[in-house]
C-alpha cells in the first residue's frame, strides 16, 4: 500500500478522551475512530491487524475440529424471555419496535438450532464456533475497544454427550486458546473464575496483566496460582478457640456503629469481632457473619448460596425483622433468618456481635454453643499479601484484562430450550455444553498495551497489519525513488505485504515518526547515503537496531530476519 494513497490518518496529539496507552494509540495511529461511546469505527489499518486475529482464531478453532457459523445478531426477545436472560443488567439492548434483541453472546442460537438438528448421540460432539458482531449494554464504556458496546468476539460452542466429552471439549478449547495468544505474541496467564451471568459448572480466564485492567487477580509468584478476585481465595488464619468458657454477656455499646469503633471501645482485636452483614436471598432473611473488618465477596457469597437473587435490606425493615438498628444486629436468638458465616470463623468463640439491641452488643459469644450457623463458606475478599492457598507464598494482587473465558455451562441451556439427543439405549437425554469467548478487538488492544514504546506501536508479526514499512527519505531524489519502488515490487512479488512511503513533499523526519507510530515489524528505509555505497538500512522497530544492507540482498535479509 502506497502512503501516497492510504487512508491512515494519523495525528501526534494525544486525544484528550483517551486515558490508557492502548486506548490513545490506537486512534493516533489511524486504526479507528469513535462514533458514539463504545462504538468504533475500524479503518484499514485497524481492520487488517483484526483480519489477522481472526484468522489464527478460524485457524486454531478449525484445528480442534470447529466448524464455523455466522449467527444473527437480531434475536427474538422471546428466545431470551425462555432462558431469564432478557432482563439482566449491562447485558442486553433491545430493538423495541420489533420485539427483538441485540444479541450480547449466542447460548440461546445455538441452543434453538440444536433443538432442531440434533436427534441421535450420532450426532454429537459437536463444535460450532463463528466470528461476529456482539453487542453490550455496558454502562460506562472507556478504555477504548477494550470495552466497547459493539464488539467482534470469536465464541465457540461445544455440544457433548456426557460431562466426561465436556471436559474433552473444554480441555480442547484451554489448548487452542494457549496456542492463539502464543501465536499473537501475548503474555498471558490463566486464572479459575466465576461463571457470572452464564451460570455452569467450572470456568476459566485467559488474562493479561495490565495496569489498565479493570479485573483485578492474585497471583502467585511461586507456585503460578492465578484467580480473579471473585473466586481467589487465601491461607488466611483461623479465628482460634480460646479456652475459656464465659457464658454470654450483654453490654451497652452507647453510639458504637463501626468494627473500628467496636474494637476501640472494648480494646480487643478486630478479629474478635464478629461483624454482621444481611441480606434478602430469594426473599428471605440472612445473616453473613464475618470476622472483624473482613470484607464480603458477593460473587463468593452467591456461589455458596447456589445463585438467587441477593438484595440489601433497608433500615426501616430492618428494625422491625431484628428488633435493632444495623450496627446492633447480631447472631445470637435472631429470630427468622438464615444464618451462615465465612470459613475462618468456624468453630471460633469468645466473640463480640451485636445484641439485637440497639447500642448494646454480647460478648463470650460461642458459634458451636450460642448460633445456630447453617454453614462455613469462603466469603471473603483476599487482601495483598496474604499467604497463597496452594503453597503459604505472599499473594500479589494486580490489575489484569480478560482476554478470554471458557465456560462448562452443563445442561443449563440444553433443559430450558430442549436440547436432547437419544442414547444408545435410546433413552433421551440432555446435551451437554460449553461456551468460549475472545474478544478480537481486546485481543489487538491487549497486545498494544504490552507492545509499545514512547514513539508508538510495536506489532508482533502475527498481528501487524503489514509486515514491512519503505521509507523512501525523499522523492525529490531519481535514485531513492527507483530503489524504493524496485524494492516495494519485489516484495509484492514475493508475497510481503507492505506499506510504502512515497509521499512527495514530507518531510524524512515526519516520516521516521510516523513508521514509529504504526509500528510495522521491520523498516527498510531507502536514503541518499546508502545508495552512495549501493546500500540501504533495515531498522527493527522492537530493538531499533539498523543494518545496512546491499541493495541485491534487501530482500533475502529481510526474509532471514521475517522467519528468525
Ligand atoms: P468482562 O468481564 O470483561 O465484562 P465478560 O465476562 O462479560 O467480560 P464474556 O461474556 O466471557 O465476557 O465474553 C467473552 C470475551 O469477549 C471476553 O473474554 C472479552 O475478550 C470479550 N468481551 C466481552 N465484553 C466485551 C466488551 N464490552 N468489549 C470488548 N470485548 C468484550
Ligand atoms: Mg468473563
């Protein structure tokens, strides 16, 4: 492509509205624009760097034995209606006049075409996969096409006779999305997960770790375990027993609402405190006890409750279901609610609670003895530093992006909207299923903000959108001009996609920038100085390191530095 003629609009300013590396280089190095918040427009450059994502997707995907589909984004809300999905929040758009949905994912497709075409355990497994438009009700779109409310994701959908195929087709996915982002060049890691609004059994996220992510994981440095926060769980100690076996006394706690105020007013550690969070889950009453100021993990919380809806109760009825204000709730003879507590005070005594009283609390307050704890769960938030559960290590908690997730969704989908085969004995049964997801444009921006410098983009030759950049320095110049378009031919001729800096009356200055900014693997820049001695430079973008070369061997050279 001839700079001359491209459609690159590139610019040196960074753009205001841009707050993360990728975010900004992206729009100065003319790869797309943004129509309204979370939406892009890609331009060549840009499209061709996505092109080549998907196609090392079609590629990997196709090698575990995918076939590849391309699904309507229009959906009947009706489809949506049958799973309960329509009305999650962030999640879906909808076109109102017709009764139609902008799909967000494809479970509910690819349910609806099983339901129709699969018959016999002769027809499964099964993986279809496709590479289209998706759409987001995301709130608060930023961050570019990191998080847009239109994007291309690439997901696959494997459909399985019996949990045991379902782990061959998840452990199949785990294998191909290794070798896609190995292919691309992305340093990434991979991380247990929660399974959020696709509900199923087990889940997993493919991550980088990026100061502009907005997941946060703990991970650990010794022996590689990685979780995102919502399940990442810590060695954190016990709460001990202390043997001493004081029955429960009342005492009055006047103006005491916080754990801090609490552990100051009757000078003891916090972790004596057992503080009191409630809830309504499936409109019931619960208590959540947790130690001192441990904080809650709501995702934990609703894994252990088995799903539900979970919602906060408001002051006014609070009172009248505990017969206390909220600092004052407490375990103990709480009539009409659930009760379950987090992991690390199972079994604890000697603890201070509320007394269901207001501003008075117990304390001497045995679990086994004075509550009746229905359960003991992981709830809590880990915190930096806490010793790993695999091997007692200090945790690191840092920001990362998804890049992918792979889900077992089981029979979920299958049950709702009848997915079945006949087995051998010709007994019916339900399909099994999993879901995998990547998003293309995260993918692109993901490698950008691993792959930069100050002067712009460093594309990884799988990724970059050409291979080779030609500078001719000037085209005032009859020799510059005949090398650099001889050598833009040959590498046409060969099968190089390049682009090529002929524009006339740019300044070489400009255009060293520029390259810089694109970012193409490698430069061959065609100068008058070279040419002298019949020679011209390849510049690596990565290293910055020059070599001249002889004019008859520009291409052999760059072909030996292309495969290295
Ligand atoms: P997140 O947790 O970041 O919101 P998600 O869990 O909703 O993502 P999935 O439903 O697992 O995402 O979608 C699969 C993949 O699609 C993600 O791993 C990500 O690469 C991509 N993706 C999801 N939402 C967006 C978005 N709003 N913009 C761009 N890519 C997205
Ligand atoms: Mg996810």
């Amino acid at each position: 492509m001839r700079l001359s003629k491209a459609f690159i609009p590139t610019q040196k300013e960074i753009p205001a509205d841009a707050t993360i590396p990728s975010h900004q280089l992206m729009l100065r190095a003319g790869l797309m624009r943004q129509l309204t918040a979370g939406v892009y427009a890609y331009l060549p450059l840009g499209y061709r760097a996505m092109l080549k994502a998907m196609q090392i997707l079609r590629e990997e995907m196709n090698a575990i034995g995918g076939q590849e589909f391309f699904l309507p984004a229009l959906n009947p809300e009706a489809l949506w209606i049958q799973t309960g999905r329509r009305n999650i929040p962030n999640f879906i758009l909808s076109v109102k006049e017709r009764d139609l949905v902008l799909a967000p994912t494809h479970e509910e497709v690819i349910a609806w075409l099983g339901s129709m075409h699969i018959q016999s355990y002769k027809d499964l497994p099964q993986i279809w996969y496709q590479m289209q438009t998706k759409f987001r009700n995301e709130p608060r779109p930023r961050s570019g096409v990191l998080r847009g409310r239109q994007f291309i994701m690439k997901d696959s959908y494997s459909l399985d006779r019996t949990f045991e195929d379902l782990d061959k087709s998840y452990e199949d996915h785990a294998v191909a999305y290794r070798k896609i982002f190995s292919r691309c060049g992305l340093k990434f890691f991979e991380v247990k997960a929660s399974s959020g609004a696709m509900g199923g059994t087990g889940s997993q996220e493919f991550m980088v770790e990026s100061e502009s992510g907005e997941d946060t994981v703990a991970l650990c440095a010794k022996c590689q375990y990685a979780a995102n926060m919502e399940v990442a769980s810590s060695n954190a100690p016990k709460i001990e027993r202390i043997n001493d076996a004081k029955p429960v006394e009342e005492i009055h706690t006047p103006n005491v609402r916080t754990i801090d105020q609490l552990a100051a007013f009757l000078k003891v550690d916090q972790s004596r405190l057992a503080k009191s969070l409630v809830y309504r889950h499936d409109g019931k009453p619960l208590l959540v006890l947790m130690a001192g100021n441990d904080q809650l993990n709501e995702s934990k919380l609703s894994a252990a409750l088995g799903g539900g809806t979970l919602e906060t109760i408001e002051a006014g009825q609070l009172e009248a279901l505990s017969g206390a204000e909220g600092g004052s709730i407490g375990p103990v003879d709480l009539k009409g609610f659930r009760i379950i507590a987090d992991k690390r005070l199972e079994g604890a005594n000697d603890l201070v609670s509320g007394a269901n009283r207001t501003d008075y609390h117990l304390k001497n307050i045995d679990l086994q003895r004075d509550v009746k704890v229905e359960g003991y769960f992981d709830l809590r938030t880990i915190e930096n530093g806490e010793p790993c559960p695999q091997c007692g290590t200090k945790l690191k908690i840092s920001h990362a992006i998804e890049l992918g997730h792979i889900f077992k969704l089981g029979t979920k989908y299958a049950d709702v909207l009848n997915v079945s085969y006949l087995d051998e004995n010709g007994e019916k049964k339900p399909v099994v299923m999993g879901s995998y997801g990547i998003g293309v444009e995260r993918m692109i921006a993901c490698h950008i903000e691993q792959s930069r410098d100050e002067d712009g983009i460093i594309w990884d030759k799988a990724l970059a959108p050409y291979a080779v950049h030609v500078i001719a320095v000037s085209m005032n110049n009859k020799d510059i001009v005949l090398i650099s378009n001889q050598i833009y031919k040959q590498l046409a001729d060969d099968g190089i996609e390049a682009l090529f800096d002929d524009r006339p009356n740019v300044s070489p200055g400009f255009k060293f920038k520029d390259a810089d900014l694109l970012g193409m693997p490698f430069q061959i820049i065609v100068g008058e100085k070279g040419l002298k001695n019949n020679q011209v430079e390849i510049k690596r973008r990565k290293t910055g390191e020059r070599k001249l070369v002889a004019i008859a061997d520009v291409l052999k050279e760059l072909k030996k530095m292309l495969h290295e």
